[in-house]
C-alpha cells in the first residue's frame, strides 16, 4: 500500500513540478514518471524495513 500511494503522490508531484517550470507535455510526463519511480522506490524499500523489524 505504500508503494503504491509513493508512486502516485510521487506521479502528481512530479508532474506540479514540470509544470510550474512551464513544461511542454513531454517533460511533464517524464517529471511524473521519474519522480513517481523513485517514490514508489522509497515506499518498497519504507515497506522492506517496516516488514523486517516486525519480526
């Protein structure tokens, strides 16, 4: 579940940013992409550390 929600508020996040920077289509989609990768990313390895210290 927190992988998915980092993708998506990382998607949306990413793509505020391109935009705010007067992005054409192709930077916001690549901002969103990237940004929505390397917070889903977080949200695995966030959800690795909660599941091993669980035990």
């Amino acid at each position: 579940m927190i992988v998915i929600t980092g993708a998506v508020l990382g998607a949306i996040g990413g793509a505020a940013v391109a935009y705010t920077r007067k992005g054409k289509l192709a930077d916001i989609l690549l901002y969103a992409f990237v940004y929505g990768l390397v917070f889903g990313l977080a949200g695995l390895f966030t959800t690795l550390i909660i599941h091993r210290s669980a035990m």
